[in-house]
C-alpha cells in the first residue's frame, strides 16, 4: 500500500515542472536598419531579400530593458527582412559605402534618445511613483504624545509643538 501510494506521487508530480520567473540580465547585441537601398537586382541576397545598411550595437539589458549602450554603433550590413543576420565592414569598406550613397556616417551612427534612455525613463518613472505614493499614501502618523502630568505635550510632524491641559 505504501508503495502504490510512493508510486503515484511520483508520477503525479514528474511531470511538473516548476515555473520560476527569471528576468534576464546581461548584454544584448542589438541590430537596427538606418538606410534602406533600392530593392533591385544589384542590392539582392537571395531570392526576395535586399541588403540594407544597419547599425550593430550592446546594450547592457535587465528584463528586456536597456539600461546603457555598451558598445558604440558600427556600420554593419543587414538584410531587410531577417536582422539577426549582418555583415561586419572594415572603416574603408564601410567609408566607401557611405560615400558612394551621399550618405552622412555621423547621422547614421547616432542612436535615438529612446535607444539610449529608455530604461532610465523607466526607473525613474516607478521611483518618482513611489515617491508620490509615499506622500500621499503613505503612513498617517499624527504625531507623539508626551504625559507630563497635568499636561499633555504634542510634537507634530511639521516641526509644530502643541501643549493641552488636561480637564
């Protein structure tokens, strides 16, 4: 009977597995189009992808969100459809790209405000709704209460000193 009864928990509880929340943490190599070439024969990869050019960049992530850029944005190819794939150019590969399409490296290599600062606007946003919670909402201390005898000493919060006699 005990056995049997071993037994069904076991298989009862093999196939549980145990859900756990885990939030990542680490750094994210991040790939994001900047210019799109025609799509013509000359830019194709493969049948019904072109090549674009696209900037690789880190970003240091906790939950998804990135906090800072770990590593500064390089010209990379990519292809229009699949982002996971990119092709890395050397500085005279990647000048000569640029120049050819009258293209400003400068402005190609700049990372949006939302890029860079999304995840401090969102730490600083649930710490000032803290901040406010906790002022409006938070403990209702009226204040101490001091028995002195015939007197009874109030200490305020807002630094006031009240004294009332007893009756």
């Amino acid at each position: 009977m005990k056995k049997s009864i071993l037994i069904l928990i076991v298989v009862l509880f093999a196939g549980i597995q145990q859900a756990s929340a885990r939030i990542s943490v680490g750094k994210t190599e991040n790939i994001k189009v900047v210019h799109e070439f025609p799509n013509t024969e000359e830019y194709m990869t493969n049948p019904g992808r072109f090549f674009d050019l696209g900037i690789l960049y880190e970003t240091f992530d906790i939950a998804g969100m990135p906090l800072w850029v770990s590593k500064d944005p390089v010209l990379v190819g990519t292809e229009n459809l699949n982002t996971e794939f990119y092709l890395e150019f050397d500085e005279v590969t990647a000048d000569e790209i640029v120049a050819s399409h009258n293209l400003n490296k400068e402005e190609l290599l700049k990372l949006s405000f939302m890029d860079k600062y999304s995840g401090w606007l969102l730490i600083l946003g649930v710490i000032v709704l803290y901040l406010l919670y906790m002022k409006f909402f938070g403990s209702k201390d009226e204040g101490e209460y001091h028995d002195n005898g015939d007197e009874i000493e109030t200490i305020e919060k807002e630094d006031r000193t009240i004294i009332a006699k007893k009756n």
